[in-house]
C-alpha cells in the first residue's frame, strides 16, 4: 500500500511538472511579445517624430499632436514594461516553484526504488 501511495505521489508530482513547464513556456512567450511591443513602440515614436510622420497629406503635424503621441505611446509603454515585470515575476515564480517539485519527484522516486 505504501509503494502505490508513493508511485500515486509520483505521477501527480510529474503531472504537476508537466503544468509547470507548460505555463513556464506562455510565460515566456508572453515575455517575448512584451519585448516585441517595446521594439514597436521605439519604432513608433522614431515615426512620429521624423517629418515622413506627417502623413500622405503632406501636413505637417503641430508640436501638440506630437507631444500628445508621445504621451499615449508613453503611455502604453509604461504598460507594457509593467506587463512585463508581472510576467517576468511569475516566471521567476515558476521557475522555483519547478525546482521544488522536481527536488520532490526525486525525493519520491528514491523512496520508491528503496521500497523495491
């Protein structure tokens, strides 16, 4: 009875990992989708700030539309980079939180092969 208990902590120990690693792999893709806003955002202020920003109206724009731009892609920036830390905290979260559960399947698995 008590090998199957262990053998049962095992496979949800490894389920768990599984998840953890699943989630690790979002939060990275989430990172990296931060990162990609951060470029888009460093080209969009390059655009509004250089005189092809003015548009296919040939108008130039007033220093308040390029001021207030500015201030709404700073904005989203902000956003962005406090997404990002969210997200990099969870990662570090999980990071651990994989590091624990693998400690604890090979825990586990030596008191299995000890039971054997």
């Amino acid at each position: 009875q008590a090998e199957e208990q262990l053998k049962a902590a095992w496979w949800q120990q490894a389920g768990q990992l599984r998840e953890v690693g699943r989630r690790e792999r979002l939060l990275r893709s989430d990172v990296q989708r931060a990162g990609e806003q951060l470029e888009s955002f460093k080209t969009r202020v390059m655009q509004v700030c250089s005189p092809s920003a003015a548009g296919s109206t040939g108008k130039s724009l007033t220093e308040q539309q390029v001021i207030e731009k500015v201030r709404q892609i700073s904005d989203e920036n902000q956003q962005s980079h406090e997404r990002e830390k969210s997200l990099q905290k969870e990662l570090s979260s999980r990071l651990a939180k994989e590091k624990e559960v693998s400690a604890n399947m090979e825990v586990f698995k030596n008191s299995l092969q000890k039971l054997q």
